[in-house]
C-alpha cells in the first residue's frame, strides 16, 4: 500500500510524471523459478512430509484410543474412565503443541532457505534496474498492480541471470 501511495505522489508532481521509467518484477515467480529457489521449496516439502506423517501417526494413535475408550466404557469404572479420559485429553493437548511447533519450525526453515535467496534477487534486480535507468521497480506478486507495460517487466531478466550467476 505504502509503494502505490508512493507511486501516486511521484507521478502527481507536474512535469516529473513524464521522466519516471518504472519496472515491475514478480519476486514469487522468480523465487519459484531459479535452481537455488527451485531446490529450497523441494527441501521444505520434504521437512514438511517428514512432520505431517508424524503428526499424522500421533493423531491415528490418539483417535485409536479414543475408540477403545468409547467402546469399553460400559465396562470400566468411572476412576478408570476419568483417568483415561484426562489421559486422552493431555494426549490431544501435546498433539496441537506438537502442531504448532512443527508449523513453526517449517516457517522458521522456510525463512532461512529462502532469505538468502531474496537478498541475491534484490541484488540482481539492482544491477537490471540500473542497467536499464529505471527509477523505481515494483514487486507484483504483493501489491496489486493493476496495469504495467510488459517491456518494462524484469522478471524473466532477474531469473535468467540470478540462474547464470547461482548455480
């Protein structure tokens, strides 16, 4: 919101509209495009499957005993069906912790993968936008641009030589 704001004050100022040469780049295109970008998101997926078929495994677990306990119910004490319960319950408790924490190790991962990778890219888009004397680029993938001339588009640019230069 604060780049389109930007954007309307620069070209709002009479006779400095007519000189502004912006670029736009789609910062997730790039990311999903290049090797190194490319080899990250494949790294996530599998920590991601790797913590999904253990919480998975506890879950299956936890509803299995919650069964048996439905279906022996009848038979047992109610001290024995309290303690199994409270049991059950601390089970499913540790099990959204267990959520929670992988969610989060998965985005902690996921920013020290792709981090990096941003600061590369912004490195590049540097060097392209002032190679072709542009005064502002702006990312596309967050802020909705509603038109921008696609000759102006650096994206493919940016992926090309991020690709040449990262191996």
């Amino acid at each position: 919101m604060k780049r389109i704001m930007l954007l309307a004050m620069l070209t709002s100022v009479s006779g400095f509209s007519a000189n502004v040469k912006i670029a736009t780049i789609n910062f997730q295109k790039v990311l999903n495009t290049v090797k190194e970008g490319v080899r990250a998101t494949e790294k996530l997926k599998k920590s991601f499957e790797r913590k999904k078929k253990n919480l998975k495994t506890q879950e299956q677990s936890l509803m299995t005993k919650k069964k048996n306990l439905e279906k022996k119910a009848s038979l047992l004490s109610q001290t024995a069906i309290a303690k199994q319960s409270k049991e059950l319950q601390a089970g499913f408790m540790k099990f959204q912790q267990e959520t929670m924490k992988s969610q989060q190790e998965i985005a902690k991962l996921e920013s020290e993968y792709k981090k990096p990778i941003f600061e590369k890219i912004k490195v590049i888009v540097d060097q392209i936008s002032k190679k072709e004397n542009v005064d502002m680029t702006i990312e596309t993938s967050q802020t909705p641009v509603v038109y921008a001339k696609s000759e102006l588009d650096i994206t493919d640019q940016v992926i090309k030589k991020y690709d040449s230069v990262h191996k």
